[in-house]
C-alpha cells in the first residue's frame, strides 16, 4: 500500500494479538539525522494517535519516500489516514 509519500508494508503474526510498528526515513528523504528523527518522531505520534484503527497481529513497516522539506502534519496525517483505511 502506498501514498506519494509513504509506503505501508503489513505482515501477519500468527498466534500474537498485538501489533508493532517500524518507521524508516532514508537519507534521500531528509539529508541531515535531526530532520529524519523529527520527521520519525511526527509520524509515531499520528499513528500512535490512530492505534485503535490497527487490527491486532501486524508488524507493519512504514518507509519514507520523496521530499518532505516543506511537507506539512496535516497532509502527512492524511496519508497515514488513507493507508490505515486499507488495512
């Protein structure tokens, strides 16, 4: 599943009632490490706020992809919306 922005890759856990996520920004995304970490610490934040849209049992990674230098929160939420939607 995908957005401009971000790529969603889901993978059943069998036998594992909760779910985790992994939040990965390569450096093609956002050059210097303090941008990336904000950027990680922004997109945990508004997956954590949606947590109970996650069905149990996922390991779920979530990859960065394009320019976000002037990307907003607002669109960023909106994109993490529509991939959550599709789970």
């Amino acid at each position: 599943m995908s957005t401009p922005h971000l790529v969603l890759q889901v993978y059943n856990r069998k036998g594992v009632d909760t779910s985790r996520i992994a939040v990965v920004i390569p450096k093609k995304a956002i050059k210097d490490a303090v941008g990336r970490n904000r950027l990680k610490r922004q997109i945990r934040n508004l997956v954590r706020s949606r947590w109970s849209d996650i069905p149990s049992g996922h390991d779920m990674l979530l990859t960065a992809r394009g320019d976000f230098v002037l990307y907003k929160v607002h669109d960023l939420d909106v994109e993490i919306q529509q991939l959550l939607k599709e789970l």
